[in-house]
C-alpha cells in the first residue's frame, strides 16, 4: 500500500519559526488567545459579583449556545467568502463588543442582562472567528511546515492560558470588570492589525470555490453545508480523522476537565492538588508543543498519530486509578506530552489533505465537538463519577476516547498518511 501524502497552498519556502509572515499571524493568534482568557475571567468574576452561582453558571454558558448553534454556518462563511477576510471581520467585531462592555460599565456596575447579552453576542461572533482562523494555516505556511505551525500555534495557547487568567485577575483587582474588559479588547485590538498584515498564499489553480460551483449556484448556504458534510464523507483520510477526533473529545474532555476537580476532591488533594495536576498536563502539553515546532515532521505520521491516540487515552485512564498525587501528576505530564503531539498531527494531516476550499466547513466540524457538544457530557461525567467513584469512570472515559484510534486503523489512509517533509529533514 502506498503511503497517503496530501499537498497545501505553497508559501515562503522558510521554516515556520523563521517566517515573518507566520510569526505575525502567531503573534495575532496570541494576542487574540490572551484576549479571549481575559474575556473569559472578566466575565465569570462579573457575574459572580451581581449573580446566584446559578445564574453565573447560565452567563457562562450563554455562549455557548450560539457557537454550538451556528458553528458549522461559519464554516460555510468562511469558505465563501475566504478565512482572511471573516477572521479579521470577526476579530474586529469582538474587539468593538468587549470595549463598547467596558465604556457601558464605566457608568454602571455590570447587570445581568448586560452581561448575557455580551455572552451571546460573543457567541455569534466565535462561531464565525474559530473556523476562519483554523482555515488560516495552510494559506500561510507550506506543507511541510504545517507540524511546526500546529507546535507554534500550540505553544501560543499554552501561554495565553498561563499568562492570560493572572493578567485579568489583575486587572479585576486594580480596576473591576470595567478594567479587565478593557484590557481583552486591547488585546484583541493588537491582533486587528496583525491579521491585516498577514499575507495569504494563493489559491491552487483550478480551485472551485463552494458559490463557484456549478451545482452550488442558487441553492445557497444550506447546500454549500451539505456539501461540505458530504466532502468529510467521501474523504478517504479527512474523514476518518475527522470522526476519530470527535470520538476522543468526547471521552476525554470529561476526565479532563470536570473529572480531575472530582478526583482531586475524592483523593483529599484539595485545589492545591487539581492545581498542580492541570499545571503537570500544561507542561506535558506545552513540551510536546515544543517537540513538533522543532522537529517540523515526523515520520510515518498517520500510525504515529494513532499510537499516540491509544497511549494518551491510556495514560489519563490510568489517572483515575493513581494511588499518590505524585503519580497523577507523572501521569498528567505524559498525557500532555504524548496528547500534544497526537492533537499537532491530526490538525497538520487535516489541514495538508483538505480542498482549500472546505478548510472552514472541516474546521468547524472539528471545532463543533470540542466547543459545543463535548460540554454536554459533564452532567453525565459527574453523575457517573458519584454513583461508582472516579477511577471506573476515568477507565471508561479513557476506552471510549481511544475507539477514535480504532477509527483509524480501520482507515487505510490515515494508517499510511504521510507528512510533506522538507529537504534534509
């Protein structure tokens, strides 16, 4: 069987890391990451400070309502009318939303009106930000440098959830809601112009776009999604990858991030302990990062993708059953280390074997999961772990994430898949 290799939008020829066009879209995607972990804060402090924890709960959930909701239409927008444009559209329009926050409460306390209304409005907005910036690496980075990219862009994430909670609590203690909303706007006001001067690569020749498309013309959105859905379909790699993802975020953002506050709490190691357990997968996470941005490819990518899907499963599984804080936090490490490269190549294979013209509907796919439907399973998480405490459970989320991995070995092309890779490397 030969081996499975996809081909992206040529760029620059240069490393990732030494590519001034890709550092400043890397320098965007931070500043708008750092905004967004500020948002975030900003608005649960707020609520908690004018609300019941229930109905700060339903503020920082409203969000989400719309994301999951109208999530695959951006990736219909994104597509139609090109990620460049609707990312930095959307930045722009998160930037305004936050400040305009910020002016309102500098003559009111925040209310709880105010404070949903920004929830969904935001909502709306990330529905059409998050596949238009998924869509964007393949336009800006050759091929064989997409695993380096997904390295960078994975360690841009990493610091914004380490830099970005302290700079807003900060902000909230100095200047209250009015202060921490400020500064998210100010961060996603950074990253306007840095998309702006991002270059795009050039559209293969031949290229259809979806309202190009002769059987496209004059039905519209809804087709241009069905057919977005029916590409995944028939997809011999994308596909596959695609589902094997969906299935492995769904049983592991249980045990991930609602599990290890009920595991902490069940095994006496208080917050101090789920702590450092989250600060043991950041640094796992934040390794394997740095691992894929200095290597830039990998051998045998689509094999090694699914040994690293069975082996992270495994290793958080057995977090449930660690007998000492220390061992969970060796566990968590290996989970971060061996999930970040997992997640680094799925993203690299997808986004080097997808059409250019449907990165935005397969991005929002990808992002549907782990944003919208991936949440719902925490009540079911939490229930299970009291009725038959957190190791069984932590067991079983682990077994169902890595059936994803049995998706792809069942899939020829992705256990042949194969990176681009540079000269010399």
């Amino acid at each position: 069987m030969t081996a499975t290799t996809a081909t992206a939008i040529p760029a620059h020829g240069r490393p990732a890391h030494r590519d001034g066009n890709v550092l400043r879209w890397l320098a965007a995607y931070t500043a708008s990451s750092l905004g967004d972990a500020v948002y975030f804060l900003a608005l649960g402090f707020a609520a908690t400070k004018v609300a019941s924890p229930a109905q700060a709960g339903m503020v920082m959930a409203a969000g989400s309502v719309p994301r999951a909701a109208l999530m695959l239409g951006g990736g219909v927008v994104a597509d139609r009318w090109g990620p460049r444009r609707v990312v930095i559209g959307s930045d722009m329009l998160r930037c305004l939303l936050i400040l305009c926050a910020a002016a309102a409460l500098v003559f009111g306390s925040p209310c709880l009106w105010l404070l949903v209304a920004v929830a969904l409005v935001f909502g709306v907005v990330d529905a059409l930000f998050m596949p238009a910036v998924g869509a964007l690496p393949p336009r800006i980075a050759d091929a064989d440098q997409l695993v380096r990219l997904q390295g960078l862009r994975a360690l841009a994430t990493r610091v914004s959830n380490i830099a970005g909670p302290p700079l807003g609590g900060l902000a909230m203690g100095l200047g209250g809601a009015t202060a921490a909303f400020t500064l998210a706007g100010s961060f996603f006001a950074v990253s306007v112009p840095l998309l702006i001067a991002t270059r795009m690569g050039p559209l293969p020749q031949g290229t259809v776009l979806p309202q190009d498309a002769p059987s496209a013309r004059g039905t519209g959105a809804w087709h241009e999604l069905l057919d977005g859905l029916r590409y995944l379909r028939r997809h011999r790699l994308v596909g596959p990858l695609v589902v094997s993802g969906a299935i492995c975020e769904l049983g592991l953002v249980g045990p991930l991030n609602i599990g290890m506050i009920l595991l902490s709490r069940d095994r006496g190691w208080g917050s101090s302990g789920y702590g450092w357990i989250i600060s043991a997968f950041g640094a796992g996470a934040t390794a394997g990062a740095l691992l894929l941005t200095a290597r830039g490819w990998l051998p045998r990518a689509g094999a090694l993708q699914i040994a690293t899907l069975f082996a992270s499963s495994a290793a958080l599984g057995l977090i449930g059953l660690a007998p000492s804080l220390v061992a969970a936090l060796a566990l968590a490490l290996l989970t971060g280390l061996i999930g970040g490269v997992c997640g680094g190549l799925a993203y690299a294979l997808v986004q080097t074997a997808t059409a250019p013209a449907y990165l935005g509907r397969v991005t929002s796919v990808m992002s549907l999961t782990g944003f919208g439907l991936a949440p719902l399973t925490y009540p079911l998480f939490g229930a299970a772990v009291s009725a038959w405490g957190p190791g069984p459970v932590f067991l079983a989320g682990a077994a169902f994430a890595a059936s994803g991995g049995i998706v792809g070995l069942t899939a020829p092309a992705v256990r042949g898949a194969q990176l681009p890779r540079t000269a010399g490397e």
